[in-house]
C-alpha cells in the first residue's frame, strides 16, 4: 500500500524506547551488583576483623588458663579458679571456630557476588 499510516515511524520510535528502557534496566543491574559486592567486601572485612580479635582473646585465654595452673601448682589458688579458667578458655576457642567459620561464609559470598564462583 501506498499510505501505511506512519507504522514504520511509529515502530521506530517504540524501537528507540525499548532500547532506552533496556539501558536503563542494564544500568540498575549493573548498580545493584556493584552494591552487592560492596555489602559482601564490608561484611568480609569485618568477619576478618572479628576473627583476627577472637585469635588474641584465644591466645590470652590460654596465657591466663596456663598462668592459674602455675598458681595452683605454687598453692596461690584453687580448684574452682582452675575451672573458671578452663571454661573462659573453652569459651574463647569456640568462639574463635565461630568467627573463623564466618570469616569462611563472608569469602564465599564475596566470590559469589563477585561472580567468581558459578552455581
């Protein structure tokens, strides 16, 4: 036909606005990765953080544990401090194995966000 009624430009101009919202849409994806991977580094840098304190405060449990088992050798303390010093200890570990577990998630995550992991 000789008339097509404008479809042509009609067709080209939702063609243009199609590619706009598709930019606009890889534009919001693109952000909410780059935020995503953001979140994960935050959460690894403080998971290693709090696993690098929950090393010391294992160390000085075992110092401290160590020094009340020489005070009760020398006679300067008792059982129950002994016991105290163990179960500050045990604490102490099971917190360390916590916060290196997490440290161990936080990574994971941070790969998967980074897209370095695939499913």
């Amino acid at each position: 036909p000789l008339y097509n009624g404008n479809i042509n430009n009609r067709q080209l101009e939702i063609a243009k606005n199609q590619t706009k919202t598709q930019e606009l849409e890889l534009a919001r994806v693109e952000q909410n990765l780059q935020g995503e991977l953001e979140r994960q580094w935050q959460a690894y840098l403080l998971a290693s953080e709090q696993a690098k304190a929950e090393e010391k405060n294992a160390q000085t449990a075992q110092e401290y544990l160590k020094l009340m088992q020489k005070r009760f050798e020398l006679g300067q303390s008792n059982i129950i401090e002994i016991r105290e010093a163990q179960r500050v200890t045990e604490n102490t570990e099971g917190r360390k194995i916590q916060s290196l577990f997490n440290l161990k998630v936080a990574e994971i995550q941070l790969l998967l966000a980074g897209g370095v992991l695939g499913e």
